[in-house]
C-alpha cells in the first residue's frame, strides 16, 4: 500500500513511497509531445516553478531538450526525479542496458531515477525479457526505480511471476472519464503506484464538462486543477503536459483543497469503462 510522505525537499509537492523504498512526486510534468526549444523552455521553467518530477522517453524525441531543461533550471539534481521509457526494438535485456545508456548520453545525466518499459507490445512476446531487463538494472543500483507503463493485470502478472519483482509504478491512460478501476485495483494490490497519462482527458474534452466547470467554479479553482485534484486525492501520479507558464503553475497548485465525497462520487460517473481506453494487446498500439 502507498503512503504519503512529508519528504518533500525542496518542493511543496508532496510524494508516495515507491515499492523499492524511494518516492516519487505526487504529480510531475509530462513532455510529450513537446520538442526542442518548447520542450527546453516548459522544463525549465516548470523545475523553477517547483515541478520536480519529469517524464520523457525515447519515443517522444526530446530527451536532449529535457535534459537541457534540467541543466538550466539551477535546481540540484537530488532534489529531481526524472524518469524515461524505451521502446520495444530494446526488449531483451542486453537491449534495455544499451536504451538505458543511450538515454543518460541524450539527457546528459549519470543516472535516471526510473527507466520503464513504455508498452508491453504483446505480439512482440519480450515484454518479459525487457522487464529482466530492468531488473538487471535495478539490482546493479544503475537506477532507483523501475517501472513499466501501458501493462494490463494479465502482464503485469508475468513479469512479476518470471521474476518476483514488483513494478514501483504502472503508467496508465487514466483520467476521470477513464478510471481504470481494474487495474488500479491490481496495483493496490500488489503496491504499485498508479501514474496517470492523459490525466485531464484532453482528447475527450473533460475541462468543458458541466459538473467540472461546476464544481470548479464552486471552488473557485480551474477545470484542471479539479480534474488533477480528483487523480492525487487518489494516490494517482498524475502527468499533466504544458508549455503555458500559466498552466505549469495552475496544475501545480492542486494540494491546498480537496473534494468532497459528494464531489468524487458525482465525477466516478463520468468514467466510459475500460472498453474506452487505448488496447495495449491490440497491434495497432505500442510502440
């Protein structure tokens, strides 16, 4: 089970233990699909803003511009957890060693704080063998946190029965009207920590709903901030993207309020089902 943590460095962000016995923020920026000078200019102001969690990964084209980011907020390293994903042309374990290198050489770090395996790409059938992977990784103290993102419960299982090692964290597309009320059932669980991508429904157009704009008005804060709100009152890590300096600090501001059980009760009803969400077994997906 996670807990809360009044570990909080130099942030207000509050953090979650993780199953390998660090934490994590209890909400971090999220850089896709942001690029070169915006992505440079969102990670650096959002680390000067008190953001200290950032995810990027191979796939998204920007490690460089984060790591860029990272070196010119003049925020120290030990107060940053920053976190990348390979992609499948790396699941063996040699192959997450050399995509773990090849990170660290595009961030211009010596050491991530979690590597994960961004899809499971089932038809593939190594999404075992990338998570040995990691494992080697983690045991070698080469990194402090592993986790994978996009995993079903039916592959979670896998990994951890080839292995008996337990992800710190599952990154899911999780957003009120997506609640994943499944595997987030499996991640309690087994203790992982739930990440949210997609957290305020972007695509689906959450921030203009009625009840959201509602309630946000009744709390006199913005649609997002009461969708970010309804993710970490659950012990959910969101991952909200922005360039906006104005969003960057919108989003952070989530911890000085909270819902009602009325509100959360009012806003469950929102979710489309598990049927809704990307299929992570189907071919079309992962990457």
């Amino acid at each position: 089970m996670t807990t809360e943590t009044t570990d909080t460095t130099a942030s207000d962000i509050p953090r979650l233990k993780l199953p390998h016995g660090h934490t994590i923020p209890r909400l971090g920026l999220g850089t896709w699909p942001m690029l070169e000078d915006e992505c440079e200019t969102a990670v650096r102001f959002a680390l000067q803003s008190g953001y200290r969690l950032v995810d990027t990964a191979f796939q998204y084209r920007n490690e460089e511009a984060v790591g860029r980011g990272i070196r010119t907020a003049g925020v120290p390293r030990s107060e940053l957890f920053i976190s990348s994903k390979f992609n499948k042309e790396s699941h063996s374990i040699d192959g997450v060693q050399r995509a773990y290198d090849e990170s660290l050489r595009k961030l211009g770090l010596d050491h991530l704080d979690m590597f994960m395996c961004h899809w499971p790409v089932p038809a593939l059938g190594k999404y075992v063998d990338a998570w040995k992977g990691l494992v080697k990784l983690l045991e070698e103290g080469r990194v402090k946190a592993i986790g994978v993102s996009n995993f079903k419960p039916a592959h979670l299982k896998d990994i951890i029965d080839a292995t008996g090692v337990v992800p710190d964290v599952n990154q899911i597309q999780l957003s009120p009207d997506l609640a994943r009320t499944e595997p987030r059932a499996v991640h309690r669980l087994l203790g992982i920590v739930t990440e949210a991508w997609s957290p305020i429904g972007r695509s689906s157009g959450l921030r203009a709903n009625p009840l959201i704009i509602e309630i946000a008005q009744r709390l006199d804060k913005s649609p997002a901030q009461v969708l970010l709100r309804w993710h970490v009152q659950q012990d959910i890590v969101p991952i909200p993207q922005a360039s906006d300096p104005l969003w960057l600090k919108e989003n952070l501001s989530v911890f000085d309020f909270s819902l009602t059980a009325g509100e959360m009760a009012s806003i469950r009803k929102l979710d489309r089902g598990e049927e809704a969400a990307r299929d992570s077994d189907s071919p079309e997906n992962g990457h």
